[in-house]
C-alpha cells in the first residue's frame, strides 16, 4: 500500500469530483499555487472549464462550475473521505 501526501490525496479527490461532474479527461488538471499577502494560502485546480479552489486556511474546497456558479463547498477531509470511501473495493466497503 503506497503512503501518499495529502496534496497528493487532494488531487486525486479533486479529480474524481471533477468526473462526477462531468469532466471527461480529469487527468489534464492544471494546478496554481495561490499566494495572499506574500504567504502560501492554498491551490487552484483548472480542468475543461471548471474551477477548483483550495482553501488552506480554512480548510475548504469549492468546486465551480464552467459558468462560474458553484457546484459544491467540501471541507478537505470530508472531499479526502469521499474520495477513499469510492475508491475502496465494494466488498471493503461492506466489512467497514
């Protein structure tokens, strides 16, 4: 079992999010660093016109549509837990 970081853990949610939306390609994410003030305050995802906003500080992450309406508001464990939750094996799922 491979130990992954949690922007690593961030990304992969953020992409499986994005395919639930719609996304076709999630694998072609462009990814910002986002800089306030001189100090790093989280990243922006960029993904076949939809926007992806980490916020570090508070802990969240938005999900905007091609339009710029927002889709959905996640905290980053809960998008990390959804994540695992759909990655594990059914048969997994059912002994938890």
């Amino acid at each position: 079992m491979s130990m992954a970081t949690p922007v690593e853990k961030i990304r992969s949610a953020v992409a499986s999010q994005l395919s639930s939306f719609g996304v076709k390609d999630p694998g072609t994410i462009h990814e910002s660093i986002l800089i306030r003030n001189g100090l790093f305050c989280g990243r922006k995802f960029k993904c076949e016109g939809y926007d992806v906003v980490w916020f570090l500080e508070e802990d969240e992450i938005k999900f905007f549509g091609p339009c710029g309406d927002l889709l959905s508001t996640l905290s980053a464990v809960a998008c990390i837990q959804k994540y695992e939750q759909e990655a594990r094996p059914t048969d997994e799922r059912r002994a938890a």
